[in-house]
C-alpha cells in the first residue's frame, strides 16, 4: 500500500486542479462520494477504491492535455477528491 501513496504524491497536476479537490476532501464522504465514480452497490476496499480512483483520473488528465471536448473539469475535480478522501482512510488505516 506504501507503493500506491507513493505514486499518488508522484502526481503532477495543475495546483488551481489541485486546491480545489484538497478543500473538497475536507467534506469527502465515502458513502456519497464514491459511488459516483465507482457505480452503485458494494464498495471496494480503500486500496482498491484507490487504484481504480487513479485509473479514472489518469484517462481524464490525459483528456485534459490532449484538450478533449469531452473532458469535465468539474468530474475531473470531483475523482481527485475521492482520490485524496481514500488515500487518508487508506493512511489512517496502515497507521492503526
């Protein structure tokens, strides 16, 4: 799991991109805000919530600076608050 937070600080991304999803994470919910990025039903583990979390925002990054049409800077926001919401709980949990 130490590998997976390594690369989740190795990220390199726009810091307006970035403040925005660090203060919507204050209020990250795991409930709510996972599901719409995950689909409805059972959820996965932290790690695994985190790897797929990671999938999804690096095709959208990729959209993002191949200036997509397609591209939604407010999902785009809304993965990296779940990316930073499961990588706190993942913390938290290899702490315990």
């Amino acid at each position: 799991m130490h590998d997976l937070l390594s690369m989740l600080h190795a990220l390199r991304r726009p810091s307006l991109l970035m403040r925005a999803a660090r203060i919507g994470a204050e209020d990250y919910r795991r409930d709510i805000h996972l599901p719409r990025q995950m689909g409805y039903g059972v959820l996965p583990r932290h790690g695994a919530a985190l790897m797929r979390l990671m999938e999804i925002e690096a095709a959208m990054d990729l959209q993002r600076r191949d200036k997509d049409a397609s591209y939604s800077l407010i999902r785009h926001v809304d993965v990296l608050i779940a990316m930073i919401g499961e990588a706190r709980f993942l913390r938290a949990s290899l702490s315990d």
